[in-house]
C-alpha cells in the first residue's frame, strides 16, 4: 500500500503542478492584455489632449486676428510661436495671414486664414493642425468734417 499511496501522491502533485502553471499562464496573458490596452488608451488621450491644445491655440489666433484686423486696416497677419510656453510640444505656431476672395473687394470686410500647429515629443511625433478662415468687418474710419 505505500508503493501505491506514493505513486498518487506524486501524480496529485503533477497534476497541481500543471493546474498552477496554466493559472500563471492565464494570469499573465490577462495582464499583457490589460497592459497593452491601458498603453493604448494612453496614446489615445495624449493624442485627444492634443487636439484640444491644437483648437484653444486656434481660438486664440482667431481673437487676436478678429481684435487686430477690426482695429488696424493695414494689418496683414502674423505668426507666432508658443513653444516656451507649452513644454509638451516642442513645436507650437500659430499663423495669421490674409486671403484673397471675392469678398474681400468690400473694403470694411477682410478674410483672414488662421492656423494653428502642434507636434509633439514622443518617439513617433504626432502634428496635429487646425485652421480656419475668418471674415472680419473693419471699423470704419473717421473723416474729419471739412468746415466750409
């Protein structure tokens, strides 16, 4: 009897063994899932994060373009960096520059292109560009009254 009551001890054993090591296996095939699809949900946001920073950037252009053009008659655009400013991106512009359209031979309305450019730091740069075209009425200018 202590042949056969070894014998099933040891195969009890394996059996656990084998039981174990498939759990493990298991285990850490769940965790390499989770893991990759945490790392893509993190690439996801940093690239939503972007986009969000790519269209405030372009706000901002759009009012300053819309305060500029409205004031000075003689404005024809700007560009801008804001690199400094946003340490995330290594590259940060915005553009201001005007068009040409039918529209714009009324001379109190100007079309204005504003672009807006981020690139990021990671191994594989994402650059993320939004832009519009904006119309913008010209306060008109004072004459001086000429007193006969």
């Amino acid at each position: 009897m202590t042949n056969q009551h070894r014998t099933h001890s040891r195969s009890d054993r394996g059996t656990v063994l084998i039981a174990v090591l498939v759990c493990l296996t298991v285990a850490s095939a769940i965790t390499g899932v989770a893991l990759q699809s945490s790392l893509r949900s993190r690439r996801h946001m940093n690239v939503q994060w972007q986009l969000e920073q790519t269209r405030l950037l372009l706000d901002a252009g759009i009012r300053r373009a819309m305060t500029r053009g409205a004031d000075n008659p003689d404005y024809e655009g700007e560009s801008w960096s804001v690199d400094d400013a946003l340490e995330a991106f290594p590259v940060a512009n915005v553009e201001i520059r005007p068009t040409q359209d039918d529209a714009s031979e009324n001379s109190n309305l100007r079309l204005y292109r504003v672009t807006a450019l981020i690139q990021n730091r990671d191994r594989i740069p994402v650059q993320t560009k939004r832009s519009q075209i904006i119309r913008i009425h010209r306060k008109p200018t004072a004459t001086p009254l000429i007193n006969p």
